[in-house]
C-alpha cells in the first residue's frame, strides 16, 4: 500500500505540485533520465541532489507513481533517526509489494539523517533489500552523504544553467499566474515576476510566500515585496573591511538561520567586492565552513567563526 497521501493539501505547494514527470519545471536532459527509468522500470538506488524546492521530492513521487508502484516517504530532517530505520523502513523494505514489482523508499532531506548512525545502517539496508525495494534519497547538500552511502548512489544533481533560467522563471511564471487564477487572487504581474527572481530557484519558496501575503491581503501587491526577507550583505562587508566583530555578531545573530545563503552570496559577490589576490582565501574559507556546516550544533557560532575568519585573512576592494 502506497503511503503518498498528503493531509496538507490546502498548501499551494501540495495541492498544485505536479504529478507528472513531464509537468515537472526542468531541463529535458533531466526528465528524460527518469522518463527511461520509469519506461524500462530499472531505477537504480538515486540520489537527487540540488537547491531546495527544485522539484526533487515531486520527481520522485512522479516515478513511483507513474510505475503504480508501492511507496513510503521519510522525512529526514524531522524523523531520521536509527529507530525510524529500524521499524519503519525495515517493515516496509523487507514486505512484499501488494501491486507487485519492486517498492520504494523516499527519504527526503536525507542530508540531515545522522552520518554516523543512520546514514551507515541505511547502506547495509540497500545492499540488503535491493531486489525488493529501491532507495530515493534526495538532498539539498551532497556533501553531507558520507562517500561510504554515496557510491550506492547514482547521483541527479538538478541544476540549470544560468543562461537557461530565464526561460524556466518565465515558465514558472506561467505556472503561478494559472495558479493564483484558480485560487482567485488578484495580482500585479511586474511585482509577481519580482518575487520569482527573488527566490528563483526555490519555486516552493515563491508559492509560500504568495499564499501567505494572499491569506492576509487578498491580492499580490507591491507590498509583499517588503515583506520578504532577502539576505543583504552590504553592512556584513562594511564590518568585515572596519574588523568590527561586534557589528558582526549582531549581524549574524539576525541571518544565522540562512547560513548557506550568507555564504552564497559571499561567493557570488567575491569578484566584485574583494581583492583578486584574496579571492582564492575566500573560497576556501567558504567551502571549510559548508564543510563544516553539516557537523555543528549550532550555525550561528558556524557562521561567526567563518565571518571571523574571513575578517583576519581577506584584504577588500
């Protein structure tokens, strides 16, 4: 029995969540690579891996669905213990299939599970019931996987190139506008192409949002865009070039919950606000720091430590 149901089906981002592979917003040479699984049937152990809300959990709940095939959803963030592995995953991984043909197991954020309890244990399970259950990980940090569970992986990373996205915003676009018809809310198109290049890639972000604002203005106006919280880093960088670690604390006590977007925006903007000969010491600062990102207890020490760092051995335009 398939356990895909979703009793949040009043969120924009579930009710309107594609159910086909083709209705999915991705380049062609990525659908076509699950339109030959889901054709043939020969889905190996997949590791989906890209930006949150790209549309990985949909494309998996595509393929199983349009195989009929038996399927269970674990989220990894918020039930990825060793017990859940053990009871849950281990019941349903080692049953036969009511509909026949091989079942499937999505663990979505798999990159929050415990690298050294579950993550371990969940290899020895894929070797074990390979034959009668297939594994869909997805992941918005590939780092995270230990290599010993990623090279059972045959990875999908959803990426789209940069002179790609405006074709696939503007169908995003489209898609939100039939959207917000259906729901009969009003909209200024300038404002609801603003939102989408504000959060482009993270689509689900954008529905969120829109929902939101909608619930409690009743149309999409200028006024939500002051109403999203965009990551600045310009009073970041000024503190950084005076070394005023005080300022920096404060700072990173307001945006310590978006910590891959601080260091995101660092990277991207590194040509254009640091040395050139300091550039190479930034990156490597950054990637230490993401590294480390998938190991610490707390991101708001993670971050300052990184801002700290990057305030002694980065030399600024």
């Amino acid at each position: 029995m398939s356990d895909l149901g979703n009793p949040l089906d009043w969120i924009w981002a579930e009710k309107y969540r594609p159910r086909l592979i083709d209705d999915v917003i991705l380049p062609e040479s990525i659908k076509n690579k699950f339109r030959s699984m889901v054709k043939t049937r020969e889905v190996p152990h997949l590791l989906l891996s890209g930006h949150r809300g790209t549309g990985k959990t949909t494309i998996a709940l595509a393929m199983v669905s349009e195989m009929g095939s038996d399927a269970i959803v674990i989220n990894g963030s918020l039930d990825g213990n060793i017990d859940t592995l053990r009871t849950k995953i281990q019941e349903f991984a080692s049953a036969m299939s009511l509909v026949g043909g091989r079942k499937f197991v999505i663990l979505d954020e798999a990159d929050y599970v415990n690298p050294n309890s579950v993550m371990p244990a969940l290899r020895n399970f894929m070797e074990t019931h390979s034959r009668n259950c297939g594994f869909i990980l997805t992941c918005n940090h590939r780092n995270k996987i230990i290599p010993e569970l990623y090279s059972r992986l045959y990875e999908v990373a959803f990426r789209v190139d940069k002179k790609d996205a405006p074709k696939f915003a503007s169908k995003f676009m489209k898609r939100v506008e039939t959207i917000l018809r259906e729901e009969e809310v009003q909209y200024d198109p300038p404002v609801l192409g603003a939102v989408i290049l504000r959060h482009y890639p993270d689509f689900r972000k954008v529905l969120n949002e829109l929902q939101g604002y909608s619930s409690d203005n009743g149309k999409i106006d200028s006024g939500i865009l002051g109403s999203i919280r965009d990551v600045s880093i310009e009073d970041l960088v000024e503190n950084l070039k005076k070394k005023n670690y005080t300022e920096v604390r404060k700072w990173v006590s307001a945006n310590a919950d978006d910590e891959a977007g601080v260091y995101r925006k660092l990277y991207d903007s590194a040509t254009e606000l640091v040395d050139s000969a300091s550039i190479p010491v930034l990156v490597l600062v950054l990637g230490k720091y993401q590294h480390y990102s998938a190991f610490s207890v707390d991101p708001e020490v993670n971050l300052s430590a990184a801002l700290a760092e990057i305030m002694v051995e980065v030399t600024w335009k």
